[in-house]
C-alpha cells in the first residue's frame, strides 16, 4: 500500500488593500455583479469576474429558476460568456464573492463542484492557470490555480 497526500495552498488576506491593482478591479467587477444576481427563491447572490489574458473583464452572477436545477451559478455564468465572446484568449484570474440578506459573507464561498470543474477544463485548455480569488468580509483567499481546487479531476486522458 501507498499513502498520497494531496495539498492545497490558500493565501489569506484581511483587507483588499492587500492586494494588487489587478485583484482589487477583479473583485470590485465581482461584487458589482453580485448585486445584479436573479436570487428571488434562496435570497443568495453570487457574484464572479473574470479577468482575461487580454484584460476584458466579464461579469457573472447566479440566476436562479423556480425549478433549482435549472438555474446557474455566477462562475459558469462568467465562465461561459468569457470562452464563447474570446474562444483564443485564456483566463488570467476569476473573483468569486457572495450576499446573504445583502451582506457579504463573513467568510469566502468557494466554487461548487460543477463550478470548479469548468474551471478545470478552462485551465486546461489554455495550458494556463487560473487564479481563483474567493472574497469574504472577514478575509480574501487566493487559490494559485484551479487544479488546486479539484486535484482529483476528471479530465481528457479519463476519455482515451
């Protein structure tokens, strides 16, 4: 028997101040775009922006269904927009933040796993890391890149 251990590093900030010019436009886009979520049924409201190659910043949020399973959450909504509007052009970085009852979450809210699998494949296929900067109001988390979220991946060389 083998034993494998798999790690993940997270760098935590207090204050946006913390951060660089670029991260702070990224998560300012974010909670922008938060705000103009469709979130009627669990009052929750998710906002991404991601930031590519080519400096394009697109925004996301969540849109909710009354059917739950129809909705879409904000990183894939950005995601998709981004690799449809730039199909040639990477994701540099992606901020995701989130509102309860129209307050920022005391702590970040990381990617769902459908979520963290789109950005896997985005990463991918770019032969590019994305970074993923989750933001709450107690603290700001930076994930170097996707593969760090979901190490044990379906993937490509699962379909050979």
């Amino acid at each position: 028997m083998q034993i494998k251990e798999i790690t993940t590093t997270i760098h935590e900030y207090i204050s946006i101040e913390e951060l660089s010019q670029e991260d702070i436009l990224v998560v300012k886009n974010a909670k922008e775009a938060a705000q103009k979520a469709y979130a009627p049924y669990s009052k929750f409201k998710v906002g991404a922006c991601v930031l590519l190659e080519n400096g394009e910043l697109i925004q996301g949020n969540n849109q909710e269904n009354a059917a739950y399973p129809s909705g879409l959450c904000a990183e894939r909504v950005a995601m998709f927009y981004a690799n449809s509007k730039y199909p040639d052009v990477p994701v540099k970085s992606i901020a995701i933040c989130a509102y309860s009852n129209s307050k920022l979450q005391k702590n970040p809210v990381p990617p769902c796993g459908s979520c963290r699998q789109v950005l896997l494949e985005t990463e991918t296929r770019f032969n590019s890391p994305i970074k993923i900067i989750l933001v709450g109001e107690n603290k700001i988390s930076i994930i170097e890149n996707a593969k760090q979220l979901l190490p044990l991946s379906f993937n490509n060389n699962n379909l050979d």
